[in-house]
C-alpha cells in the first residue's frame, strides 16, 4: 500500500466530514480553502438546488483591496481574522446567525482557527 500525500490525507478527512455536515438555507456551511497564497471563504446552501450548492457569500484576499498592502501572501493569522470579520458581517445583514463550519479537512489551529472565532465574535453560532 502506497503512502498518502498530506493533501490526499485532508482530502480524505473532508469527505469523512462533508458525509455528517450539509448547509441549509437556515443553517449554511460555511467552507474554508486554502492555497499558496490566498484564502478563500464560501457561505453554502447544500439543499435548496437539486444540482449541487448555492454560494450565498463568497469572499477571497484574492482582491484590490488587500493588494494594496504591497504583500506577497495573505494566508496567515492576520488576514484570517479581517476575513472572518468580514464573513460575520455579510451573515448577519442576510440574516443567518446560525452557521455549519466546514474546515475543509485542515486541522482546526492557526489559521482556521483564527477564522472561526472571528466570526464568532460577530455574533455567528456554530
């Protein structure tokens, strides 16, 4: 038997956890990706559409707006807080304040983490 990658190894751990987690329109999932550079946060509905998700909230430091601060890369603690602030805001203008948190198969420290409780701190239950 072949040795997993780290990545096959999350990827197998975010099955496991999208099999007991599904967003519904009173309770989405929230989902949180990872790359090189970036991070990305999607606010899903797994149930209403017969063909997949509906992505009520999608936010990324993929913007103009962090570009600005003349950095490299924005996957870190810091960004991860603005962006669960963020998160949290848009949730509570639409209403939600109750959330499924999808962590996508990372483990939950550093900067999911940080994530997380920023978007408690905004009054968001899960």
């Amino acid at each position: 038997m072949a040795t997993l990658t780290r990545e096959e190894k999350r990827k197998r751990r975010h099955l496991r956890v999208r099999q007991k987690i599904k967003g519904t329109p009173e309770r989405p999932r929230v989902c949180i990706t990872k790359s090189r550079r970036h991070l990305y946060v999607q606010v899903l509905d797994d149930v209403s559409s017969e063909k997949g998700s509906i992505s009520l909230i999608q936010l990324t430091t993929n913007t103009q707006e962090f570009k600005k601060s003349g950095r490299k890369s924005f996957r870190n603690i810091e960004y991860a807080k603005i962006l669960g602030k963020k998160t949290g805001e848009l949730l509570k203008k639409k209403g939600i304040t109750k959330i499924a948190f999808d962590r996508s198969g990372y483990i939950y420290h550093g900067i999911v983490k940080a994530l997380a409780d920023s978007i408690r701190e905004q009054g968001i239950e899960f």
